[in-house]
C-alpha cells in the first residue's frame, strides 16, 4: 500500500511539500508511480538521455508491450515540446517535473503528426519538465495514470523528489 503525505517544511515561509511512503527500490529501466493508495504502478522502460537518442525516441516502432515505454531525461528541467514524426502508433505522454510530479498528460498523440505537443497547459506557473515518458495510447487513462501521480526514479534528484528511492 501507498500512502501519500503532507510534510511541512521547516524554517520562516517555508511551504508545505508532499512525500510518498514508504520509500521503493528504484532501478533506471523501471518508472514506479504512485497514484493513489494503491499497489505501484509500475513500466518497464527504455532510456532516452542523449539529444541523438531523444530526437530518435520511439520513430518508425510498431507496438510497444503493455506497460512498457520509454522516459525521456533531460540534463535539467527546462520547457519541451514533442511531436509525432516518423511515429507509428498512438502515444500517451506523460510530462514529468523535476520532483517526480506529473504536471501534464497528453493522451493519444496521433502517429505522424507534426504538430507540436508542449509539455505543459497554458497559463502552468512552473512549464519546466525533467522527464516525459511516452507509453501506448490509452494506457494512460485505462491505468489511471494523470496529473499529480508521483513518479519513483533514479534519475530524479532524491533531495527533491517527492517519493524518494531507497
């Protein structure tokens, strides 16, 4: 079981921040996300940390396995954009900021389009993202998998991460 939980911060204006318990085993092929207090939902993924590997990312695949993807991982958190070149199926992707919340999902990407897909809403105070995972059109939204789930990861920065690694 998951339990999500407010901690306040210490210190003179400090605000309150979420923690996930308790903490998981994380290895970078898998993306575990908490999505309520539920069993983990957990991928299996690819990465993609390289600029040559994310501008390739998952161009010309035909089919990903259920609950399988690849996180793309940026060297700091800055504004993305996606688009569907060369991509044969249906995408979900899932915008990721630098604390392992999900701040955005674009569900279904259509495969071959061009057309821009900004990591984040208009109006999105913080548009920076660390991570985007890209996994099956429709998994998303079949798996429960929205806004504000809380990814475990190795890559995130365990200082900052809202569900820390073992």
């Amino acid at each position: 079981m998951i339990v999500l939980t407010l901690v306040a911060a210490g210190g003179a204006g400090a605000q309150d921040s979420r923690r996930v318990e308790p903490r998981v085993e994380c290895r970078d092929d898998r993306a575990i996300f908490a999505i309520g207090a539920e069993t983990p939902l957990v991928f299996s993924v690819e990465i993609a940390d390289t600029p040559a590997a994310r501008a390739r990312g998952l161009m010309f695949r035909q089919s990903l396995p259920e609950r399988g993807g690849m996180l793309f991982i940026y060297e700091r958190p800055q504004q993305v954009s996606f688009w569907m070149r060369n991509t044969l199926i249906p995408l979900d992707l899932i915008f990721i900021d630098e604390t392992g919340v999900v701040r955005h999902v674009h569900s279904r990407a259509r495969p071959l389009d061009e057309t821009p897909i900004p990591g984040a809403v208009v109006g999105d105070p913080d548009p920076a993202r660390l991570m985007v995972l890209e996994i099956a059109g429709g998994e998303a939204e079949r798996l429960g998998l929205g806004r504000n789930a809380v990814l475990a990861h190795p890559r995130l920065d365990q200082d900052k991460a809202v569900w820390p690694c073992l």
